[in-house]
C-alpha cells in the first residue's frame, strides 16, 4: 500500500456516549491504543484530521452537518508524515486510550482522555446503518451523539 492508497470511504455512522466508569471492571483486561491527533482544519461542516495510533497513522477528512451520519474518508500514511504534520499544522494536540470491546457483533470504542481531558470517558458504536439495533451495557450513562461538544475536533479546544 503506498502512501496515498484510500482505506475508507463511507458515511460513518456513530452514535456517542457518557459512561460511568465504575461500571467497567473489564477495561483492565483490555489492552488499549495510544492515539495522538490534531486537527488541520476543523468548521463546523468539515474536519480534516491526523491521527497516529499505536504504530500507524491516518489523514482522514470527514464532512456533514448531521453529526450520527457524516462522509468520511480516511487514509493510511506514513508515521513520520503524521508526527511532521502533527507539528507543523496541528495548534493542538489531543490524546487518548481506545479500548475496544466487541459486543452483539459491533465494537464499542472506549476513549479515556489525557492531559487536560483526563477524567472524560466516552464510548462510540459505528453502526453498519442508522437503524440497527443494538443492546446499551450497564456502563453507559448519557447518548451525546447530537451534542458537538463531545466531537473530537471541538474537545480538543480545551487541549
């Protein structure tokens, strides 16, 4: 794969949560991504993202104003293209621990925030199509899937 080789592009639909982490007694069992991301340019509409997780990294651009159901398109590229990008282009960086839990044949991503965001514990389910059912576990506590404070490219304003 070279470095310009697209991996994604679909519409991404996910639904986001609050969860209450005294409930998640699994998630020592589970061994976690590092991600470092920046933004490179980030409106309301479109975002266009760097983000290195564990030995990889992804350029992705993501599009819409329906915030369960947006393009997106992501990229594999270089890690050393990532970090430099990541220095040149990115004012802020956010940085987090994924957990992945696979449950009823989805996956629960479980971002446990750092640095300035320590303390902030959100899960996300990506669903093959808005109305696919799926179970909540005990853990979770609040859906902030509407709510643009919980995206990414605006928590990482209080980086």
């Amino acid at each position: 794969m070279n470095k310009f080789d697209k991996i994604d592009d679909l519409k991404e639909i996910e639904r986001k949560f609050k969860v209450n982490v005294t409930l998640m007694g699994f998630i020592g069992e589970i061994i976690p991504k590092k991600i470092v991301q920046g933004y490179i340019y980030s409106t309301p509409s479109l975002s266009t993202r760097v983000r290195r997780m564990d030995d990889k990294a992804y350029l992705t651009i993501k599009g819409g104003v329906d915030l369960l159901s947006r393009d997106e398109f992501e990229y594999e590229i270089p890690v050393v293209d990532a970090n430099e990008m990541l220095t040149l282009f990115c004012k802020k960086i956010l940085q987090k621990k994924r957990y992945l839990l696979v449950q009823d044949e989805l996956c629960w991503e479980i971002d446990v925030f750092e640095g300035k965001l320590e303390g902030l514990i959100l899960a996300e389910i990506e669903l093959p199509a808005i109305d696919t059912p799926f179970s909540l576990p005990d853990w979770i506590v609040e859906e902030v899937t509407q709510d643009p404070q919980y995206l990414n490219a605006n928590l990482i304003e209080r980086c």
